[in-house]
C-alpha cells in the first residue's frame, strides 16, 4: 500500500491525521508493533482506520465481515467502532501475524467483539453462508490476496444485507492497474475487479483516494 493517502506532502499528511481524530494507546501501539515486520506496508494507513471506524459508525453496524487480517489493526478500528454486541469475523491464514494484534485487542477491551477464524477465506465465507447468514451482515472489508479478490466479492455480497457496504482495499494498487504494460496476475485482477464493479447492476459505487485506493460499494 502507498504510505499515505495520495501521496501527500508529509507536513500536510501530519496535519491530516490531526485533524481526523485521535488514535488509541493500542492503535498507537499496535502500528507500531507492525512497523517492525517484514510485510508491515501491509497494513492500513491510520486514516484509513478512522475513516473506515466512522463507516462502521454512519451504517449502525453490528455484523462485519473482514477478509484479510495482517496484524489487527482494522480490525481493532473497527471493533472499537462497534456496539459491546457487535463482531468482526476476521479471516485469515497467519497465526503468526494475528498473534501480534490480538494482546491489542484485548487491552482494548474489545477482543470478544472479534471472532478471528484461521481458515482459507473462502471456506470461511462459505461457511458463513451454509450456516444461514446470508444477508445478515452490515459491512465487510476486503484486504487480501489479490487473484481472490472477485470470489470474496461475490460471497460477501451475499453475505451483505440491502444498503450494506463493501470496502475494498488496494484498487489503485500503486498506480499499476492504469500501465497498459503491467500484466501482473494481481494487477490485472484488481483491475478485473474494478471493471466489473462499475458495471455491476447490483451495487452503487465509487472509488476513493484514501491509502493505495478504497472501493466503496453498496449493495442495491
């Protein structure tokens, strides 16, 4: 992901976050802790955090859907954005990389808001379905291996009540998706799924330049 939204001058991307509200003492900590792993340019910008928090926030949330983990940090943001009754399924396959967030969570006081299933995606959102919760979540957030990106798509609109919210993260993906020369199985999976949800009939949407490009979808 890029580091900031739009790439903004760091003075004015300082400023930005001071006045997009304040972060938690985890929050804070838990950036930090990810700053220090290999892949930490996976996890979402803290702007991005608090603009998908005031999302959870204007829908009344209390069932959400989060396809890709890393370390937790949306999930807490989102977590901290729900009611005491709320949950986010939060799926993913690394044990090693949730373990970082969860001591957050729960220092927070939000970790039985977060029901973490270590499975492949798919056999989590399917799963989800079979056991009937077809239509019954309020939002879902997409953040994952980007060749699945359209098969989490597709379950999560399923899973998606009417007038919920999908979120999709990476769509500009650094800029690759408008190189014509750039025929990366990623690249031209997000750039796949990005013209098809233009012409989805199902859904209203718009694409955002928050971090490295927000979708933001709802579901008709």
């Amino acid at each position: 992901m890029s580091k900031n939204s739009a790439e903004l001058h760091a003075q004015t991307y300082d400023y930005l976050l001071s006045m997009a509200g304040r972060e938690t003492p985890e929050m804070v900590g838990l950036r930090k802790a990810t700053s220090t792993q290999k892949w930490a340019m996976m996890q979402i910008s803290p702007d991005q955090g608090r603009f998908m928090a005031l999302m959870v926030k204007l829908l009344q949330a209390r069932n959400i859907v989060e396809v890709g983990t890393f370390t937790g940090y949306s999930a807490l943001c989102m977590a901290l954005a729900l009611p005491d009754d709320g949950r986010v399924v939060a799926c993913d396959i690394s044990d090693e990389w949730t373990r970082i967030g969860q001591p957050y969570w729960q220092s927070a006081g939000v970790d039985h808001k977060i029901d973490l299933r270590l499975a492949p995606a798919i056999e989590t959102l399917s799963a989800l379905l079979q056991d009937g919760c077809a239509e019954t979540f309020d939002m879902a957030f997409i953040d994952a291996d980007k060749g699945g990106y359209d098969d989490y798509y597709e379950l999560c609109l399923k899973l998606l009540r009417k007038n919920g919210l999908i979120l999709i993260d990476n769509v500009l993906w650094g800029g690759s998706v408008v190189d014509a020369d750039n025929q990366e199985e990623d690249t031209v999976a997000i750039r796949n799924l990005n013209s098809k949800i233009v012409r989805d009939d199902r859904v209203d949407a718009t694409m955002i330049s928050v971090g490295d490009g927000l979708f933001l979808v709802r579901k008709k």
